[in-house]
C-alpha cells in the first residue's frame, strides 16, 4: 500500500510542477530540458519505488501511475473544468501584428520564439504580417498569416 500512495504522491506532485513550468517546456525540449528530464526521472524512481527495488512493486507503482491516468483522462472527459484545469486553454499572444507582452512574459516567451513559429509554419518573415499567434494547449504556437 505505500507503494500505491507514493505513486499517487508522486504523479500529483509531477502535474503540479509541470504545470508551473509552462506548455513550452514540454513542447520543445533543449538539451538542457532533456538532461533536467532524466535527472527527475531518476529522482522519481527513487522515490516511487524505495527500498523495494522487487519486480512486484515495480509493477505495482506502473499500475497505479497509469490507472491515474486513466481516470484523469476520463475525468478530462466529463468535465470542462477539469480538463481546462490541467491541460489549460489556448493563449493568443501576437494580435494583429502586436506583441501582447503580459502573456508572452507568463508563458515565458520571446519574440525570437513566435518568429521562429511563423517561419517555419508560415513562412512569414515580420511580426507585421502575422495576424493571430496563439500558444496552443500542447505548447506549440500556431501562426494565422494576415
């Protein structure tokens, strides 16, 4: 059973911080953010699992840490709240070709990030020609040409 709440422990502790990290974070790994990665995940198997290195609790601790993400998945489902609460919402971030710097400084952007987003998908080369950038709820910017 300790097992079990340390997974659940762990998984809750995970999304909040995940959460407080930002969309981009997980979007578009660095090669410092994959080497951070590693680094929890060592830290989080050592926590998840102990003392208790059996193939039993293992297995256990993978049980647990996908049946709640099952359920939080289908918690996402049946309410809107839930899901606008781990997953959030789309955030426009260009309008008209105008930088909205508030929600760029929130989502820890820069300009070079958003232009980096209209070349590749757009092909666009100035901020002027972008009507809408928005920073979608997977963490990628989508680009709307004027």
């Amino acid at each position: 059973m300790d097992s079990v709440l340390r997974a659940a422990a762990m998984y809750l502790a995970l999304m909040v911080l995940f959460k407080i990290a930002g969309r981009r974070s997980l979007a578009e790994l660095t090669t410092f953010d994959f080497v951070l990665l590693m680094i929890i995940g060592e830290a989080t198997q050592q926590a998840l699992l102990g003392d208790d290195f059996s193939m039993t609790n293992s297995m256990l601790v993978i049980v647990t840490l996908i049946a709640i993400d099952v359920g939080l998945s289908l918690l996402k489902q049946r309410s809107q709240w839930v899901s606008q609460l781990i997953d959030g919402g789309p955030t426009i971030i260009v309008e008209n070709g105008k930088l909205l710097h508030k929600r760029l400084r929130h989502a820890r952007l820069i300009e070079a990030d958003v232009m980096e987003a209209a070349r590749s998908s757009q092909g666009i080369e100035t901020l002027d020609q972008i009507k809408f950038a928005i920073l979608e709820r997977n963490g990628k910017i989508s680009v709307i040409a004027m």
